[in-house]
C-alpha cells in the first residue's frame, strides 16, 4: 500500500486449482525497473529508499523463505510507471478423503 499513491488501486485475486492456489495482488503504483525486480527478494534491500523509515527491507525476502519451506512460489511483474504484481502459489495438501 505504501507504494500506491492516493487515489490508487490495489486488486487481490484468488484462484483455486487441484493441486494449487494462486494469489495475486496488484497495485497501480509508481512499478520498479528491472534492477530493482532483480533484488527486492534480498535481505534489506530497499528500491525506493524514500520509504526507508517505514521497513527494513526484510518483508519480501520472509515471504519468499516462507513460500520456499512450503514448497510455493512468488514472480512479481512490474514496469516503471505501469504498477506491479506479485502472485504467490502455494500447493494445496489434500486429506486422506481427498478433501482441501
């Protein structure tokens, strides 16, 4: 949110599948160029620095740990001026009944 300016638009998509469930949230805010996409998985790092004051830079790089142990996955997509979009998918664990 603190990447979407006032007036923004911030979407969140859910999508149920067999074996997976994928979730997208999308903003149209301010996008990163590709060296920013390249590293905002890593430990501190910040692209925006102007929002220095408001996290550590460690937020992305848990969720991407997190999905790793749980064997899930998150792309972002975004452009310069164009917003972005991270999906997470995350395998669904089925019971012994076959039931979510």
């Amino acid at each position: 949110m603190k990447f979407t300016p006032d007036g923004g638009t911030i979407t969140i998509t859910q999508k149920s599948e067999n074996e997976k469930i994928t979730v997208c949230v999308s903003d149209t805010g301010f996008g990163m160029d590709e060296a920013t996409r390249k590293r905002i998985f890593d430990k501190s790092y910040q692209g925006d620095t102007s929002h220095a004051t408001e996290g550590n830079g460690l937020g992305l790089a848990l969720v991407q740990r997190i999905l790793e142990l749980t064997e899930g996955t998150i792309t972002v997509k975004s452009a310069p001026g164009k917003g972005s979009s991270f999906t997470v998918t995350l395998p669904v664990s089925l019971d012994r009944e076959g039931e979510l």
